[in-house]
C-alpha cells in the first residue's frame, strides 16, 4: 500500500547573498488518510518552513511531497491552510471570506443554493453562523481562528494544513479550539497536519508526534504514536497513565536530549 | 509633640460630616442642547471668520490709496458684483457666469483624471506587483513627475493640433504620478498572508487584482487620488490660460487682458473652493470605501 501523503527525503535550504543556509534536511515521513499528525520543536527548527514545503507555498530543495502518488509543486486548495494569525481579509464579512474560497472551489460544481448550504454548514460547524455578517475586525481572536477553520475545511481539503493554529489566543480560548478540532476531525476524519510548540496540545490531538531536532539543517529526530484512544477528554487524560508517557517522551526529547541553545550570532 | 499627638489634632480638626444625598438634576442628562450645538459651531467658525475679516481689513487699507495697483474689496464688491451675485447667468457663449466656467473646467478635469485614475491604479499595480517592471520603469516615472505640467503643452497641442485634447492631457500626465506611486507602494505592501490566500485558493491574476490587490491598497490608492485631483485642478487653470475656450482659467486669462482685476479676485476664489471641495470629496469617498479594511 502507498502512503497517503509521502515526504521523501526533503532538503531545504535558503540563498540568501550568495549565503546558502541549509534549513531542513532529510526529512522522511508518511502520513496515512484520516490521520492526525503533529510536528514539534524549538522555535527556528524548521517546523512552519516544513508545513510551507507541503501547502506548496514554498519550494522543495531536493526530495518531493508525494499527495497520493502525485507531487506537490504548487499551492492548492487540497491542501488547505490555517494560518497562525488567520489571514481573513479584512473588508470582507466572516460569510464572504469562506464564500470567496467556495466560489473559487465549487464555482462549477455546485449550485448558488448549493453553495450557500455549504458555507452554512460549514460555519455551524466552528459554531460561528451566528456572526456571518460581521467583519473580521468586530470579532475576538478565537473567533477569527475559527472561520479561519471553517474557510479551511469549505475547501474539502485532502490534507487540511494548521500552522500554529491556537498560538495567538488565550489558554480557554485555546482549549475550546482543541475540542473544537478534535470534535471536526472525529467528524469528518480529516487528514491533518499541525504545527505546535505546546507539548499537551500535541498529545492530546495527534495520532502521532513528529519531534524535530534544532537546525540549521534540521531533521526529524522522533516519532511518537500517541495510543490513546479516542473520543479523549482532556480532564479524563490528566491523569492517564498513557498521557503521561507520552508527555514525558515529548518532554524529553525537547529539553533534555535537544535542548534549545539560543544562537551565540 | 509626637507624631500621634498631630494626628489626634488633625483628625479633630475635621468632624465627620453627615452623608449628603446629592441629587441629579436635569442637566447632568444628555440630550438635544440647542446652547451646546452653537457653542461648536461658533467654536469652528468664529476664528476663521475674525481672520477673514481681519485681512480684508488690511486689504482694504492697504489698497485703498488712488496710487494702488490693485484693487481693494471694496472695490471688488462694487465692480464684480454681478460675477458675485449671478453665478449662473448666461448672456451667450463667451458671456456666461463663472459657476458654469467652472463646471465646465470640472467637466475637463473629470476626463483626464478619470483616465489617469484608471491608467494609473493598473500602471501602479504593475509596478508594485513585477520586480522587473518596477526597475525598468520606476526611474522613467520618476524622471518624468518632475516635469510641470505647463511643460507638456507644447508637446501635447504638437501632437493633437487641438486645444481641447491638449489640457485634456496636460490634465492627466500631471495627475498620473503620485497615483502610480502610491498604488505601487501600497500593492508591494500587501501582507504576504492575504498573497498566500489567493496562492492557496489558486485566484488568477485577474481575480488577484479585484479581489485581493485592490482593496487591500486602496487606502494608498485613494491618498494618490487625493494628491492627484489636487494638481489636476491646479493644471486645468494654467492650461486653460493658455487653450483657451470657456474654462475658469481663461476667464482669469481673458479678464488680464481687458484689466479687469476685481473679476480676476472673484475667480480665484471660486477656483480655490472648487479645488477644496473636490479634495473633501475624494477623501470622503476614500473614506467610505475603505471603511474596515486598515482595521486588523
């Protein structure tokens, strides 16, 4: 069987004044349909450059992302992005911004009516048809994250790409967003990719933990299955022996086998 | 004497006073206030009124010698009335009141600035989009937006053999630069995050510039039409000078030549709030349609 989606020995590096800064190296991965993988690391490992490589914003140095036997060279609404600081367009309503990327995507295959039950549904789904009409400006940050999701998932992505997703918001605000999230992904079983540097929203979301060692030419050092099953409540996993473990491994990884050393530049 | 001893005086110095009840009047309540409204009405229009007076005062001194080359207001008043009074009469075709030579520059300006608004939002999004383009041209704008508009008259009725077309052109070749710039500047300011949007969204260049591009420049858009309805109508009165036809600017050209200065004053006064109401305009029109998009 082949995998889903296959990064097969990715390099990237940068020029940057005839500079050449090797970036990621290396990197070996296979992700299967409906699975929930997580990438962590130190911040400048490489992590969001990675998530970039697969979104196809950014181009690979050597290697190939592999979608389904296809390769990846350019951006594409099958592989949907949800940006750490949401990327709404301003002068756009909340239902707007989601029509924007449904008309873009459904233009021909759906219907007017078609399209717009399929905006609504897919606001119901963060919960946000409530605010439809307003612009992003007159809504909190975890709101904008959400229709942020919600323009996501509106694209019917083969891979729904989060880079960072919860960073900018407040701890409650966060945790609702986790169960908001799982919540989608039990649902729809979306294959999906998240960038993170919080290590219990890590365990607690993905499937498997992809942890990176620090650059320059950083590789993937670990990766941990996560055996919880699911639907998990993160009140019950406080004290799961299972969470535990896992958070420990992660733990470990990070601060004592690759401890972050602020660059002496 | 202590410290504790002070304080005891002190304390008694001030007895407890009962609690009042203080009780809101009617004033403390906001609502229609006749008395509040004229007070800020007079606040914005008493100052420039005293100091229009004032320098009407000076004018009126220092011109009112028989010695004097120009005329003092009063004068204007008495000789331009009917300029003053009439905005709107029509007496024939080269006798008609300055509203309608003013409308009919405003109808010139309309033409050119509209073409060098349309010519220059797709020029400025060229260059701010195209790394090459904006080498290859930006040296070229900035050679040519130094060159006074009185410049390319000559150049332009060469061309066109027609006065019309002329200060047509003169009109839009001013107008053009500062709206190129700053669309420029305001589409190499686009945040990459809307850019990877339309990337992930796979918009086409087309889609791109009306869906993305032009609102999120059109605060810098709208400060370049600003700048450029501005020098338009300073354009349109020096090239009418020297076209011809019916324009406000060859009114002032016409009354110099038959030393007519009170009407030449009268003019200048409508030129200058013609050109500060078209400024409000296109700040007011900026205003409204950029309404939410600089907010974050």
């Amino acid at each position: 069987m082949t995998a889903y989606l296959k990064l097969d020995h990715i390099d990237k590096s940068f020029a940057r004044g005839g500079q050449v800064s090797e970036v990621l190296s290396d990197i070996r991965l296979t992700i299967d349909k409906g699975e929930f993988v997580s990438i962590i690391g130190h911040s400048g490992c490489g992590k969001s450059t990675l998530l970039n490589l697969i979104a196809g914003l950014t181009k690979v140095s050597a290697g190939a992302v592999l979608l389904q036997d296809k390769e990846v060279d350019s951006p594409g609404p099958e592989r949907a992005v949800v940006f750490q600081n949401h990327s709404l367009l301003p002068w756009l309503t909340v239902y707007e911004n989601i029509s924007l990327a449904v008309s873009k995507v459904f233009g021909r295959s759906k219907s007017k009516a078609e399209r717009h039950e399929w905006i609504m549904r897919n606001l119901d789904l963060v919960q946000m048809a409530h605010a439809r009409y307003k612009r992003p400006a007159e809504i909190s940050g975890g709101m904008k994250q959400r229709v942020g999701i919600a323009r996501a998932l509106a694209m019917e992505p083969k891979i729904l790409l989060l880079d960072e997703p919860f960073g900018a918001l407040d701890a409650l605000t966060r945790a609702h967003l986790q169960d908001a999230v799982m919540d989608i992904h039990s649902r729809l079983g979306s294959t999906t990719i998240m960038i993170t540097h919080d290590v219990d929203e890590a365990v607690l979301l993905s499937d498997r933990i992809v942890m990176m060692t620090n650059g320059p030419a950083a590789t993937i050092g670990e990766v941990l299955a996560v055996p919880l099953t699911r639907p998990r409540r993160r009140v019950e996993l406080a004290s799961d022996r299972t969470f535990l473990r896992c958070r420990e491994a992660v733990l470990k990884f990070l601060y004592e086998r690759h401890r972050f050393v602020e660059a002496a530049e | 004497m202590s410290i504790q001893t002070i304080e005891d005086t002190n304390v008694k110095a001030f007895p407890a006073k009962p609690a009042e009840v203080i009780a809101l009047t009617a004033k403390a309540r906001r609502r229609f206030e006749p008395m509040a409204i004229a007070g800020r009405l007079a606040s914005t229009l008493v100052p420039p009124i005293i100091v229009i007076a004032l320098l009407l005062v000076v004018w009126q001194v220092a011109c009112s010698s028989p010695t004097s080359s120009l005329p003092p207001p009063s004068q204007v008043w008495n000789e331009a009335y009917d300029l003053i009074a009439h905005p709107f009469f029509d007496n024939g075709p080269q006798d008609i009141g300055l509203a309608w030579r003013v409308l009919i520059s405003l109808q010139r300006v309309a033409i050119g600035f509209g073409l060098a608004a349309v010519v220059g939002v797709a020029l400025g999004a060229l260059v701010g989009q195209s790394i090459w383009a904006m080498r290859g041209l930006d040296p070229v704008f900035q050679i040519l937006r130094t060159v006074p508009p009185l410049a390319w008259l000559p150049l332009s009725l060469a061309a066109f053999r027609d006065s019309n077309p002329s200060a047509l052109f003169v009109i839009f070749i001013t107008s053009i630069w500062p709206i190129i710039i700053n669309t420029a500047v305001g589409v190499r300011n686009i945040p990459q995050d809307y850019r990877n949007v339309a990337l992930i969204l796979r918009l086409n260049p087309f889609e791109f510039f009306v869906k993305i591009m032009v609102p999120a420049a059109a605060p810098y858009i709208f400060t370049g039409l600003r700048i450029g309805i501005g020098l338009s109508w300073l354009a349109i009165v020096a090239a009418e000078m020297l076209t011809g036809g019916v324009g406000i600017g060859f009114f002032i050209w016409d009354a110099w030549n038959s030393s007519r200065l009170p009407d030449i004053i009268v003019a200048l006064a409508y030129i200058g709030v013609t050109g500060f109401c078209l400024d409000r305009l296109v700040a007011a029109v900026g205003a409204f349609v950029t309404r939410g998009t600089t907010a974050k």
